[in-house]
C-alpha cells in the first residue's frame, strides 16, 4: 500500500499487491503483483533500519513474507508488473543470483525484526485457529511468520527444488509458525504432478493458478500460452498431491469474451474443485502491449457497464456454489479457505516483501526495493538494504488506508474508524441502498451487492 497521495488519491499498493483505484467497478481493487513503476518516497537507510516505533507495533498484527519472483517466460499483453523474460535479462541475472539475494534480504529482514514478538487476533481465530501464528520468538530470533506468500512473475518457472529453496531460506530466518499458510502463484504450463508433489513435501500448503479463462480467443487475447483444458487439469494434479487449498485466478471483460465464455470458465473452474476464486476486470495498463492495441483501434477498450455485468454473474455462479465472497474480487469455500496472507494486507497487518520491486509495510512503514533483478543483487552483495525509497504514514493516512481496504472485506469497517461526518454519510449510503442497514445498526459498514459495484464511490464518502 502506498499512502492516500500517491500515484493519484485512492490508490494503494502493497507487497503482493493490493490496488484500490476508483475506476468505476468492483475490480479496481485487485491483487497483483509488484508494478512496473515504483513511487516516490523519502530515502531508505542502507543498513534497512526501522524507526522504534515500528517495531513496537509488530505485536499487534499477523505478520507475513512474500518473495517475488521476477522471472516469466514470456510476457502477457496485459501485464505491467515488474517481471522479465530470459531476452530482457539476458546475462544480468539469473535465477541462482537472484536466490543467493533473496537470502541475504531475508537474513537482513530477520536481524533488523529480531527478538519481536507477533499477534492473532487481527486476522481472527475463526480463520486462523488457535495456533496459527506462534506468538513466542524462535531462538531469541525474529517471530516465525504466519504466512508466506511466493508470487510473480512465474515461480512455478523454478521448479519444486527451486521453490523448495525459497522456503527453506524462510525458515532458517524467520520460522514457520504452527499452521502457516504456504502460497505459491503457479501458471498452468509449468507445472505437472511431479511438481506438485515436490512442492507440497517442501511444505508449501496452497496454490494459486493463473487460469484466466476457459476460452481459447480469450487466452489468445490476453497473450496466456496454456491451453483452456491446463489449468484444470493443473488443479485436479495439486489436489491429488495432497493440496487442500486450491485458487484459480479469472480474467472478465477481455475484447471478445461473452457471457457465455465467462460462464464456462466458471463452470471450469468448479468443475476443478477450487475451493478459492478470486476474477478480476481486466484493466488496460499504459505501457503494455494490450494498451498499444486498444490505441491503435486493434481492439475496444473494456466497457465499464459490461464490467459490471460480468462481476454480478461471476458472484452469482460462485455464490450458488458455496464460494461466497469475502473481499471484492474473492471467493472462498468457508472461511477456512480464504487466503491469510491477502487477509493480512486488507487488515493492517505487517509484512516483509522479499525481492526485486518488492514493497514492505511494518508498523506504518512502507518501503520498496530496487526494481532490477541485478541492481538488486548488487546492493545485497555489497552489504546494503535492496530498499529503493520508503515512506512513514502519519495516523491521518493510516486511517484512510484502513478505511480504503477493510470496506472491500465482507466483514466490513468498524464504524470506530469514521469520524462524524463519515458516519453520517455511512447512514446515507445505507439509505441508498450500498451498505447493510442492519450491519450498520451493529456497527460495521458492509458493503450490499449493489454497493460493491459502487465501492469506490462509498469509500469516497465515507472519507469525505
């Protein structure tokens, strides 16, 4: 997350990342991962030093690590996040320089957070159980995490002993507490059974698939190399490896994609028994090849009102199905299927964000590394933090910030969050038919179905 300025109002990244941008739907709240362009921000200390305050804080939220794998095969026309292909590397990184980095940041991260004790209770025990996020420190060392979070990027492009490799160099920094949730992001086409089974002996506990869509001029649009049947088939292969948190990720609103496509690729993605959903509206980034087409009349720019529609007949099939939603874009099987690790990004939590472009927030700092692969295995090298740039919200921001992200969860917004005018205008939105009355009665500002749709605008409300 960045603060409520930057890059215009309303719009905030974190580590894996959250976006909230008011574009006008429910899906300018996405998850993504680390974005091409880094913001501007005060400069970092080159020892990764917190203030005391931070670390102060550390015992009052979960506390999670995402490691970002910069690497892909190839890049889709719709991706502006800050990955690179083997032809745009070339010989400045590899997958062995960037590993030996990301252990010297995690041993960094472990010393500057050492002896810090971390809580439960944001993320709540109907989601995490008793013991899911250890509260004594391991070996007088840093706290163990309570999530970790591998995304891209393609890590599935390591293999299951490249992945393997990353966890391990998590536990012998930080630990693992009792129950913690392993995600990797994986894409259909780089996995088999023999990965999954790798990977889940290393103790990886969830995957999340990039499917898309279940529509061949679909994928052709969006520039995806896996064929319709993979992800599937991907998903029914972690399964029988013993997985029993599955994701699938879906795409809405491409050019060409009608009611009928989206609707299979839902059907697909039940059929694969996905506990977990999360479906996106496809946004056109400046600067991607899908943004060169649409300029050039190639293809129509995805249409708001359509957008819309979508969202409502994915909610719709997935609601009838068992998978409700807890945030936006989410769906899960019960609560004990929702992602921890995006739990703690929408509720304040603290995280370590390992890897090039990477962004970090810990006790109302946020901060981001060097984007380039070897730039930043070079500053690790040399002895220094990756950090690029970093930023210490004031109480005013903070609250806006949790204001912007705990409106997206089903669970909603204390209603101790807003001042006299937020809450007001929170009476107003219930009136009008975007938040839940009778929540609102009991305290917390929930968002109705016709209120997601609208959510940017009642968080502009509430903020005043």
């Amino acid at each position: 997350m960045r603060s409520a300025c930057w890059p215009p109002p309303f719009a905030l990244w974190d580590a894996a990342h959250i976006v909230v941008a008011p574009r006008g739907g429910p899906a300018t709240v996405t998850m993504v991962d680390v974005p091409s362009a880094l913001p501007p921000g005060d400069p970092s200390p080159t020892d990764g030093s917190l203030p005391p305050s931070a670390l102060r804080g550390l015992g009052e939220r979960p506390f999670g690590v995402y490691v970002h794998v910069p690497f892909c095969a190839t890049r889709c026309g719709y991706c502006d996040f800050n990955t690179y292909t083997p032809g745009e590397l070339g010989s400045a990184a590899s997958p062995a320089s960037w590993l030996e980095a990301v252990r010297r940041e995690l041993t960094l991260a472990a010393e500057v957070l050492g002896g810090q004790v971390l809580g439960t209770e944001v993320l709540g025990p109907e989601v995490l159980g008793a013991e899911v996020l250890g509260t004594e420190v391991l070996g007088g060392g840093a706290a163990p995490a309570g999530t970790v979070f591998v995304g891209g990027g393609t890590p599935s492009l390591l293999g299951a002993a490249g992945l393997a490799a990353v966890l391990d160099a998590v536990r012998s920094t930080f630990g693992l507490s009792a129950g913690a949730e392993v995600t990797t992001e994986a894409n259909p086409e780089s996995t088999s059974p023999e990965f999954f089974d790798g990977i889940r002996a290393a103790g990886f506990t969830r995957v999340s698939l990039g499917m898309q869509s279940a529509a061949p001029h679909v994928l052709a649009v969006l520039d995806r190399t896996h064929t319709p049947g993979r992800a599937v088939a991907a998903a029914r292969e972690a399964r029988a490896a013993g997985f029993e948190r599955v994701n699938l990720d879906l795409i809405y609103g491409a050019p060409g994609e009608r009611p009928s496509d989206l609707l299979a690729s839902l059907d697909a993605a039940l059929a694969a028994d996905a506990d977990h959903v999360s479906a996106y509206a496809l946004i056109v980034e400046d600067g991607t090849a899908l943004a060169s087409r649409v300029r050039r009349g190639e293809l129509p720019a995805p249409d708001d009102d359509v957008l819309a529609e979508r969202y409502e007949l994915v909610d719709s099939v997935l609601s009838a199905a068992g998978l409700h939603w807890y945030e936006v874009s989410n769906w899960a099987r019960g609560a004990a299927a929702r992602c921890r690790h995006n739990l703690g990004y929408w509720r304040g939590g603290h995280w370590w964000g390992v890897g090039p472009g990477a962004h970090s927030h810990v006790g109302g700092v946020r901060w981001w590394n060097v984007k380039h692969p070897a730039a930043y295995a070079a500053r690790l090298a040399g002895g220094a933090s990756p950090a690029l740039a970093r930023e210490v919200l004031s109480p005013a921001q903070r609250r806006v910030e949790r204001i912007m992200l705990e409106l997206r969860l089903s669970d909603g917004l204390s209603c101790s969050a807003l001042d006299a005018a937020g809450l007001a205008a929170a009476r107003t939105a219930a009136d009008g038919g975007l938040l839940d009355p009778v929540a609102l009665d009991a305290g917390h500002a929930v968002l109705t179905p016709r209120g997601r749709l609208l959510a940017d605008a009642v968080v502009r409300a509430l903020l005043g």
